[in-house]
C-alpha cells in the first residue's frame, strides 16, 4: 500500500549520503517527492531509523534549493533505501 501523500517523480542521479558516525555511501535516486526519494545503495547498507545528510550534485540543487538535505531512513531493503525529508532531525 502506497504511503504517500504526493506524487512521485522519476529521477536518475547520484548523491552522497552522510551519517553521523561519518560514514560515507554512494547512492543514486531513483524517484523524488516533495517529501522523500527512493535511492538505489548498490549493495550498501544504512539502517532504518538514521538519519543522514544528502549531499546533491550541482546541477541538481534546484529540486530543492539546497546542496543539502537532511533525511530520515525510513526503510531500508537490499540496497533500496526510502528517505522522509525533514529539517527538524536531529
């Protein structure tokens, strides 16, 4: 059962996803929301329940007006990760 509240577009780029240990993954977007994105990991992992930074490339900040997001993974399947945007995560 679909979740979401607004629809979701298509997308095909990378970014970096940052957590708070430091830890750096490469990840790929597949889809975006007003709310969230759908990201490919290739195999890594980040738990459900992190949160982490997302480090946009340039030519991509205008979707959201910023080089960075703040996330929260709200799940986490072989190498499929589903991010809820916020800027109020600690």
């Amino acid at each position: 059962m679909e979740h979401r509240l607004f629809p979701r577009r298509a997308e095909n780029f990378d970014v970096i996803l940052q957590t708070r240990t430091g830890c750096s993954v490469d990840a790929r977007v597949l889809d975006v929301s007003s709310e969230g994105l759908r990201l490919s990991t290739n195999g890594s992992t980040v738990p459900s329940g992190v949160v982490v930074d997302v480090i946009l490339p340039e030519n991509k900040r205008n979707l959201f007006g910023s080089r960075y997001l703040r996330g929260y993974v709200a799940y986490a399947n072989r190498g499929t990760i589903g991010l809820w945007l916020g800027d109020t995560f600690n």
